[in-house]
C-alpha cells in the first residue's frame, strides 16, 4: 500500500515510491547503455569502476576498467600488487590517492583473510577511500541492499524532482537527499518488484543521459509528470551552482635531462600530498633562466652540454594551477648527482614504464618513445 507522501518542506508530493520505480525501471531497462562494470556485478568489479567514476567521464574509465580487470580480476589478484603497477594502471585517470587507497584496502582485507568487499554500508565506510558514495553503490548494485548512492547526478535529480535548491558537493544536501531517497527506498521496498540496485543505477543513468546539468531533455524523461522543476518550468535553476574556489598557482621549471648514455633522470615523488608516489622528471621551483639552470646542474654535478627550451605548459588540478617552462638537456654526469632528493637515470623504456601524472607525460612521451 502505497500513501502519497508529504515533502520535508511540506509539500505534497504527486507520486508515491511505487510508482516513481515503475518509471524509472521501465525507462532503464529499456534505455540503459551496455557498460562493462554492469555485467558481472561483484561488490569488488562496482568498487573499482565507481572510484573510477569519480570526477570521471564514462568514456574516458571504460577502456582502464577493462585493462584493470584483466590485470586484477579479483580482490586477491590486486592485494599480490605493487604500487607502481597500480599507479600505472591508473596513469592519466587523475586523483591518484584514489588508486594509493584502492590498494591499502585490497592488502588490509588480504591481511584480515577476506577475499572480497563486505555488503554491509556500515563496514564499507570503514575502508580507506570509501565514503557514502561508494558505500551506497556497493551495497546496492553488488548487493542489492537499500542504500541510497548519492553522487552529482543523483543529486541533481532529486533536487530537480522536489524542487530543492540543493547544492552538489555540499554534505548536508547530499545528507538531506541521501535521507529522502531511504525514505523512498522504504515505501518501496515492500513491493517484491523493488530492485535497490535498479532504482539507484536508473537514477545516475537518468542524470547521465537526459537531466543533464547543462542540457535536460524533459520530454523524454519517465520522471516529467512528477517533477517540480520541470512543472515550475525552472530545471536549470537546480541544483543550485557549486561556488567556485579561487585556485593558486606555482611555477615551474621542468628538466628533462639527457646523460651520455641516453638515460633520462626521474625522480618518484613524496608518498604524501599532491600526486604522492609518482614519477617525474626534474621539476625545479620557480622560473630559471637558462645561466641560472646551468648553475643548478652545476651544483649538482652535472655539467650542461645542451639546452633547448620546450614549451610552457599549465596544468590545472582542481586546486592548483602548475605553470610550467620546459626545458630539454643534455648533460655530463660529473659525479654523484648532489639533491636532496635520490635521481634515477633510467633508459628511454624504462621510463616509459613508470607511473607519471598526466602534468607530464606528455612531455615524458615526447622524449622517451621512439
Ligand atoms: N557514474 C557513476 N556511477 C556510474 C554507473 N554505475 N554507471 C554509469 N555512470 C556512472
């Protein structure tokens, strides 16, 4: 039985949860795209292509999906893994504390005998990098258990649906619309029909493909009757628009360093903060002029033969600008390179085969690919 249902705000909503699933279920089975991490559902194959997802274009993660499940089909596979395999498996995709987290957690789980994700949102919150997203996602898609999954998209929805000027990103909205859609997933938990995993996925589809953030195609949507944005003729006027943070910039002179025998000097990066446990090759503060870079190698023991300068390059983070002068060189390794941080010199391959951030594999590509 199925009452109509009064809003937080006090409105009275024109569907009941019954109903509003009978939609979106017909709607999704019939509309959904055929994606990788759908078939197969494990709590571990939705773990990993819903981090993948964050902050992710579909496009973009379903060919490092693909390779990451032939790589590590399973949990066990991953625990056995290396960090540099893994940050390599990830290259490019961005957020690399995502990756450094996914592998704490395979070899914590390993280590406490377990060979896949638990079911349970409480114990999915528990593990490293897993917030109420992802727990959510878990729970529902490889378990079928009724947990709400609010990302943006879902988020957007719902706000569109009750009208509320919800604001993506922001954690009591996200709070408020994870508690509506249980109150929803309640109602419509009684039916034998309600599928939790169906009813979040069809939410984040209908966000994807038709309630789009910038473009909404209202006249195809199963949720059109019921929505009060679209009703009020305002969707774009929800969710309300993110503020935008200011983000700083840094300078940077990059060096791509050339010795006799034609290896390149890298370095891996700190294993804290920004792009932790990655290589690069030489970054060195600020802006140098070219006497003042000839210095620097000097110092550390290397006597510059050559330099060209490159291109300047910015790389945007989603706090962070990197303003970037490259440069290439060849040097002459006249002793033990003097730096406080340890320099490899490593072939053109072997180069190639470490994980670098996308800020400079461009350029790695450019000087190590034949
Ligand atoms: N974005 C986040 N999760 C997704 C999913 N399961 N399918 C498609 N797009 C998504």
């Amino acid at each position: 039985m199925f009452l109509p249902r009064t809003g937080i705000i006090g409105r009275m909503e024109n569907f009941t949860a019954e109903i509003l699933y009978k939609r979106l279920a017909a709607w999704f089975h019939e509309k959904q795209r055929t994606l990788p991490w759908r078939s197969k559902r494990t709590p571990y194959r939705v773990w990993i292509s819903e981090i993948m997802l964050q902050q992710t274009q579909v496009a973009t993660v379903i060919p490092y999906f693909e390779h990451w499940m032939t790589l590590w089909p399973t949990l066990k596979d991953l625990a056995e893994a290396e960090e540099d395999t893994v940050l390599k498996a990830w290259e490019g995709l961005g957020y690399y504390s995502r990756a450094r987290n996914i592998l704490r957690t395979a070899k914590q789980l390993r280590a406490e005998g377990k060979d896949e994700l638990p079911c349970s949102y409480a114990e999915l919150l528990k593990l490293p990098g897993i917030g109420p997203y992802t727990a959510g996602a878990v729970a529902s898609l490889a378990c079928g258990l009724p947990e709400a999954a609010v990302d943006g998209n879902v988020l957007r929805v719902i706000s569109r649906l009750l009208a509320r000027p919800w604001q993506a990103g922001r954690a009591k909205d996200q709070k408020a619309c994870r508690e509506y859609l249980m109150s929803l997933m309640r109602e419509a938990g009684i039916s034998e029909d309600f599928s939790p995993a169906v009813f979040n996925e069809a939410l984040i589809e209908l966000g994807a493909l038709l309630c789009r953030a910038k473009t909404a195609d209202c006249p195809h949507c199963p949720l059109r009757t019921f929505c009060a944005a679209h009703l009020e003729g305002e969707v774009f006027s929800y969710p309300l628009a993110a503020e935008k943070t200011k983000k700083s910039s840094e300078e940077y002179t990059v060096l791509i360093l050339h010795d006799e025998d034609g290896n390149i000097a890298v370095r891996k990066r700190p294993p804290e903060g920004l792009l932790a446990g990655l290589w690069e090759v030489i970054l060195a503060d600020g802006r140098r002029s070219p006497a003042e870079i000839e210095i620097l190698l000097d110092d550390a023991g290397l006597a510059l033969r050559s330099l060209e300068e490159l291109a300047s390059k910015k790389h945007v983070f989603s706090h962070l600008i990197w303003e970037m002068r490259v440069y290439e060189a060849e040097v002459q390794r006249k002793g033990a390179f003097n730096s406080d941080e340890e320099i490899f010199w490593r072939s053109p391959d072997e180069v190639l085969s470490l994980p670098f951030s996308s800020a400079l594999s461009d350029y790695r590509d450019l000087c190590c690919r034949s």
